[in-house]
C-alpha cells in the first residue's frame, strides 16, 4: 500500500532531525550519544537509512578541515553505518566510489583507514 500523507510526512519530519543531528555531530565533544540516536532512529525507520548514507557521503566530501575532529566524527558514525545497515544498491555504489575516493585523495590518513574500513565492512 502506499505510504499516506501523515506518514510521509512524519518520514519527512525525521530526515530532517537527522539533518539537524548531523550538523552538531561535527562540533561534538563527546559524539557517542547522538551516534546512538541517529542510529536508532535507522533502526526503527529503515526507509530513513538511505537518507543518512548520502548525507554523511556529503559531509564527508571536501571537508572544510580533512581528518579533523569533526570530519572524524562523520566517518565514525560512516562506519557504524556499515557495521550495522545494508544500503541500497544503487547507494552502496556512490558509497564504494565515494570511499575510493577519499582512499586516493587521502592515503595513509585516518580518513583512508575508515574508508577501507567501510569497504570491508559491505
């Protein structure tokens, strides 16, 4: 059946407070607590794991400070994704080009260590 309104939007409603989330994921000090929220909220609306995928694709893509604190932080949550959410295929692609990238743009740095991580872990 299809989705109704309500649904959809509340669908909607939750993408953007995972949007939200994401932004004050990179200025965290301690990032674990909203790591654990965003990865619940997956859990309980997996239709939203997708939309966190590409979001954190973006996040991770010519970071403003490469390897910093809160680019880190992204790649943290990036990689709890892929120990615990299956992507889409069309996403698990932009995702594996994506993580080839960062591996050639970045060798050798904690960010290239993720990636490959990533990699593995799908």
């Amino acid at each position: 059946p299809a989705p109704s309104p309500r649904s959809y939007t509340a669908l909607r409603d939750e993408a953007v407070k995972l949007f939200n989330s994401l932004q004050q994921l990179e200025l965290e000090q301690d990032p674990v607590p909203l790591m654990q929220g965003i990865l619940q909220t997956c859990l309980d609306l997996p239709p939203l794991v997708d939309e966190i995928y590409c979001q954190l694709v973006k996040q991770t893509t010519e970071p403003p400070a490469p390897g910093g604190q809160g680019d880190l932080h992204y790649w943290q949550l990036l990689t709890c994704m892929s120990c615990t959410f299956l992507p889409s295929l069309p996403v698990l692609r932009f995702l594996r080009f994506h993580l080839d990238r960062t591996e050639s743009r970045f060798p050798a740095s904690e960010m290239a260590k993720y990636a490959c991580f990533i990699r593995e872990a799908l």
